[in-house]
C-alpha cells in the first residue's frame, strides 16, 4: 500500500494534523458552548444529533417522538449550559447524559397516561410496561456510538473492523482479502479497537 | 515476563487463538489482564451493532424548530453583548482621562441622604438590575462618591451557585464597549472601586455575566443580570 518511505511519513504527518485539528475543534466548540454562544448549539447539533436521534430511536421506536426528544435534548443542553463542566465530562457525554434523561421522562409520562387510561394499575412490584422485551438504554447508546465511530474510523480500518467483528474473520484472512500486510491489519485492529474503547468512555456517563 | 504486546492483546480480544505463555502470562498480570477484559468488552459490544444502530439524522424540521424555541429564551430578547468584544478598557479609560471627562465636572450628583448617611459619601448614580435569565431577584446597584473615589455599589442575592463566576461590567449605551469592574461575589454583593476618570455617562449600563473559568478575558455574552444607571 505505502510503496515509499516519503508516502507513509506523509501519510502519518496528516493523520496526525486532522486528528489535532478535530480536538481543537472540540475543546473551541466546548469553551464557546460553556461561554454562552448560541452559535455553538448548531454546530452541536451537527455532530450529535444523528447520535440523540438514533439512541431515542431505538429506545423510544416512535420517529414523531424521537423526534420530539432530540428537540427537548437540545433546548435543554441550552437552557442548562450553566450545569455544564467542562471539567467533569466531554461534551457528548453531557449532551447523552441529558437524552439519557429526556427518554427516562418520555417513559414515565407515557407510563402515568397507560395507568390512567386502564384506570388501576398494581404498581408495587410489577415490571414497567415499557422495559418488556426493551434493551437497556446502556446498551442502546454503546452501540449507537460504537456504529457511529465504526463510520468514521475510514478505510482501510473500517473495513478491516467489519471484517473482524462481523465477518468473524482472524487479521490473517482479513490481510490476505484485503491484500494488505499482516502487520499493518494487527496495528489497525489495535488502534482502532482502543479508539472505540476511547470513544465509548468519552460518551458514557453515570446516570 | 514482559507484558504482551498491545497488538496481541486485540488479537485476543477479538477471539483470535493466543499462545499458551501468552494466555499464562495474561492469567498471572492484572494489567494485561484488565486491559484485554476492556478491549473484549468493546468487541463483544461492537459485534452486537445491528443495521438499525447505524446513526441517521433526525428530520430536517427538528433544528428549524429548535431554532424558534431559542430564539423565545429570555435571553435572546435583550441581546446581551455579542459577539464577544475585545475588551478596551485601557483604550477607553485613556480616552476619557485625556478629554478631562470627570464625573465631578458634569455637575450631575444627586443627592440623596437616606442613601448617604457616612458623611463624606454621596450618591452619584443608582441602578434597578433586571434578571435576564435563570435568576429571581432584581439586584440592585449604585455608584457613591467616596472622600473622592467613585465606587460601584452592587447587591444580588438571587444569583444561582455556578461552577464558573460572575463578574461585573460596565458597559457602554450600545454594548460595544466594555469595562470589567471585578469580579462578585454571589452571596454578598460586593462594591467596586472605579478607576479615576471614568465617564458614567459612556458606560451607564451595570452588567453581571456568568463566565467560564476558559481563560478568555472577554465577556461571556451570558448576562444574568443588567441595569442601567439613572446619573
């Protein structure tokens, strides 16, 4: 793939640039969020809401109320920036703890009109309606964002991880498809696996 | 023994067959160990992903109405000063020392004794503080004369705790100028010695923003609480 020295050490010098361009970019966005600047919901919500959205998708099931809740999830983040700190937690892990939160508040009013309408209901005991056959919220978000960093991990990683986890694939078969050397799939397999892992503590929080 | 190479470890991780040292080594090292336990818990989540984990954006509507909502938040309708502005206050106050702007010659104190009982105290100028957000109680703030000094006066006792702080401004008549008075204490109030030569009359507006600990001297654009001053 790299024929000459000069190409991967080019190669290298870029990834190392973008990658310090998008944490710039990150801590920029945190610190104009945290000040107060209005512009910095719509750049959040060009990042994180295909992440709010899908996560209250699949938990919820109901586009028209995902919908809804990725709406609330953003006036929320604005109305409560003041309780943000940048010291306690990334930003995505924020902004997730709160749509966390809205579907919590989605089940429970849904919950109190199910109980009204069948009038009376034994809630001592008795497994809410909605986690019946439902994963877990926790499970839910992981793999959300697992997917979205498996998409934006770029080729040839991308695929190489496809092919490992879906395809069942060892980094000897995946090297020998993908016509690639074996020791470049093992980095590839290591770094973007601690990337995953990187990325699913920068979005977990303790709710 | 060293410890097995990170390579290895994800190797593992994703069920590949490891050698029999490797796999004793890993039982016998709590570092490897943990470390291999995270990175297969990563897999064992990754390989769960079905097609409908795939990230898709919300409807296009959502942000338009997002939109309309912030833009009824209180906080919108008064327009605290933004864009951030550089702050020019040493620009300014050498403006105003040159011209000779003094408060003491515009001839404009009022005084008023209930509000100036230390003898040697007289009110210059006095100021309701509107919320403009998240805050119940209007503050209030005054400037005193003082043996000579003018000093800002202000008391806000509504302001919620914050990890941030609030710091005290005054700014000019259409927020494009700025001076940066101190910083307040959120259960006290605190008063405000202001520098020699100042003219009230450019910078009537008291101001109480929430700010960030970012390091940018700037004004947040975050007003909390904001009068001006009747001088």
């Amino acid at each position: 793939m790299h024929t000459s020295a000069n190409d991967v050490s080019t190669g290298r010098a870029r990834a190392t640039q973008v990658l310090s361009v998008k944490e710039t970019a990150d801590l920029e966005l945190t610190e104009r969020f945290a000040g107060g600047d209005e512009s910095a919901v719509r750049d959040m919500y060009e990042r994180w809401s295909s992440l709010v959205y899908t996560i209250a998708l699949r938990s919820i099931r109901n586009p028209d109320d995902a919908a809804d809740v990725t709406q609330s999830v953003f006036i929320s983040a604005w109305k409560g920036r003041a309780g943000f700190d940048p010291n306690a937690g990334a930003l995505p892990a924020w902004l997730l703890g709160i749509c966390r939160r809205k579907i919590a508040d989605f089940y429970s009013a849904k919950a109190r009109v199910e109980i009204a309408s069948t009038q009376a209901i034994e809630s001592d005991g008795s497994e809410p309606i909605h986690q019946v056959d439902t994963l877990s919220i926790d499970t839910i978000v992981d793999r959300v964002v697992l997917a979205d960093e498996l998409g934006r991990l770029g080729d040839p990683q991308q695929k190489i991880m496809e092919l490992a986890f879906f395809n069942d694939l060892t980094h000897i078969q995946i090297a020998s498809v993908l016509d690639l050397p074996l020791g470049t799939v093992k980095s590839h397999i290591r770094r973007s696996l601690d990337r995953l892992k990187t990325r699913l503590e920068a979005t977990s929080v303790t709710p | 023994m060293s410890h097995l190479d990170p390579d290895t470890i994800a190797l593992i991780a994703l069920g590949e067959s490891a050698l029999p040292d490797d796999i004793e080594h890993v039982r016998g090292c709590l570092l490897c160990q943990g470390e291999l336990d995270e990175l297969t818990a990563v897999a064992a989540s990754a390989r769960a992903i079905s097609p409908q984990d795939r990230p898709v954006a919300p409807p296009a509507q959502i942000w338009d109405r997002i939109e309309a909502e912030m833009g009824t938040t209180p906080r919108a309708i008064p327009a605290p000063v933004q864009p951030r502005v550089r702050r020019k206050s040493r620009a300014m106050f050498a403006l105003a020392a040159s011209v000779g702007v003094l408060i003491g010659g515009l001839g404009t104190y009022t005084m008023i004794s209930a509000d100036s009982v230390d003898s040697g105290s007289t009110l210059v100028a006095q100021a309701a503080l509107e919320p403009l957000r998240d805050v119940k109680e209007p503050g209030a703030a005054s400037v005193q004369q003082i043996d000579g000094r003018e000093v800002l006066n202000v008391q806000a006792s509504g302001l919620p705790a914050t990890n941030g702080f609030y710091e005290v401004w005054l700014l000019a008549p259409d927020s494009s100028n700025m001076i940066s008075v101190g910083m307040l204490d959120a259960t006290q109030g605190g008063q405000f010695p202001l520098p020699a030569g100042i003219d009230l009359t450019a910078f009537p507006i008291v101001d109480i923003s929430l700010e960030q600990f970012d390091g940018d001297v700037t004004h947040s654009a975050d007003s909390i609480l904001r009068g001006t001053l009747a001088i």
